[in-house]
C-alpha cells in the first residue's frame, strides 16, 4: 500500500549529492502541510520535507578513502540522532557509515537508512509515514541497509555499526 506521495525535486537533487558523498547524512522528515486544518479527523495532509542542517553534514572525509576511527566519527552519529530522532518526528534519515574504520579488516560498513517513527506520534501520522516511507527510499535511490527505529536508545553507534558489519 502506498499514500502515492513523491519526493520533491529538491529532496531528490539532496540525495543525488548525498551519493556523490558531498554530505554525511540526509534526513527527510514527514510534516503537515501548511493551513491543514487541525482538529478535524482524517483533514490532514503531509509532504516530505528536507530538514538536514547543511552546516552539520558536511562530510567528515574527503571523497577519497581515508577512514577514520570509531572514536573520530561518534560524537557526529551522536549528535545526529540526538537532533534528528525526537519524539515529535517521523523522518527516513540516511548515514554514511562508509567512512569508518572496520573492526574487520575484510568488511568495510556501508550506508544506513534510518525509518524513524516514534511510538508517541499521532495514529494518523504514523499510518501515513508507513505507507509512504518505502516509496520516498526508493525516489532517493540511495543504496542502503535499512534499520526501523522508535526509541532513540534502540539507536546507538555501536548497535548500529554490529547491524551494518556483513551487510
């Protein structure tokens, strides 16, 4: 099932630089459209809006392949997901992970997307964002491992990372 939404050009145009690497991460938050009537059951309407803070996603690396160390790239995921995975949000967010330095060295990890939808949101919001979600990752065409979330601590970079390793 799909709400037959579309990612806005803008959104896709982020998400082609996100996979050139210009940036560490792209987040794309569900909101309600501006003058939708609140209060009236079933009168809201949503669009997918690009909520990444340029200033704070800029890569953490070149375009070449240097790594860095797990310690060097976690106050940056941190402070992501302290930003972005609130409470009052439901938001695919896509992270490269690729700059990390393996624990292996044969795996190297790749690009998480984040499907973001809290257990405190509205029913309505959370149907909409269900049936929408997987349309938008799939506009954006980012190549990702996709890891659902709805508690900030389920999130944590070394969680993440054991999911990504083999993947």
């Amino acid at each position: 099932m799909s709400s037959g939404m579309k990612a806005d050009f803008t959104i896709l145009e982020h998400a082609k630089g996100f996979q050139k690497k210009e940036d560490q991460f792209l987040v794309i938050e569900l909101v309600a459209n501006e003058g939708a009537q609140k209060g009236k059951k079933g009168n809201t309407t949503y669009d997918w809006k690009d909520i990444t803070d340029k200033a704070k996603s800029s890569r953490l690396v070149g375009k070449t392949h240097d790594l860095m160390d797990h310690d060097q790239v976690k106050p940056n995921f941190e402070e992501f997901r302290e930003t972005y995975f609130t409470d009052a949000r439901a938001c695919l967010a896509f992270y490269d992970f690729s700059v990390v330095k393996p624990l292996v060295e044969a795996k190297s990890y790749k690009i998480a997307a984040f499907k973001w939808c809290p257990d405190t949101l509205q029913v309505g919001k959370k149907m909409v964002f269900a049936s929408s979600v997987e349309t938008l990752r799939k506009d954006c065409s980012v190549s990702a491992h996709i890891i659902p979330g709805t508690d900030p601590d389920e999130l944590t970079f070394e969680g993440v990372l054991k999911e990504l390793e083999g993947k």
